[in-house]
C-alpha cells in the first residue's frame, strides 16, 4: 500500500512542478511591486510577449 501512495505521490508533485514554469497572468499581484519584478523575468527572451504583459498590467492598474 505504502509504495502505491509513494508513486501516486510522485506522479502528483512531478505534474505540479511541471505545470509551474508557465508564463504568469496579468492580473492585481503580478503587477504590482516584487510581483512585476518576478513576472518580467520570465519574459526575457521574448520582447512582444512582454510588451504585451506591460500593456495588459497598464490597463489594469488605470481600472483601479
């Protein structure tokens, strides 16, 4: 029983860990303070898709 847990386990915090390098959301935290700072980070190879991120936080934070 114990290593069907352990593999399920695995399977489990392998997929979350995976799943955590994806490009992060404009939304309130992202675009704000440390959170900006983190978030632009991952767009360093790729101009337009920051540009874009920048745009979309601007149009956020002018909503607030």
């Amino acid at each position: 029983m114990s290593l069907k847990y352990s593999a399920v386990g695995f399977v489990m915090l392998s997929s979350m860990l995976i799943g955590c390098d994806s490009v992060p959301e404009a939304d309130a935290v992202n675009c704000a303070g440390r959170g900006m700072e983190k978030s632009l980070t991952a767009f360093k190879n790729d101009e337009a898709k920051r540009q874009a991120f920048i745009d979309k936080c601007t149009e956020i934070n002018k909503a607030n």
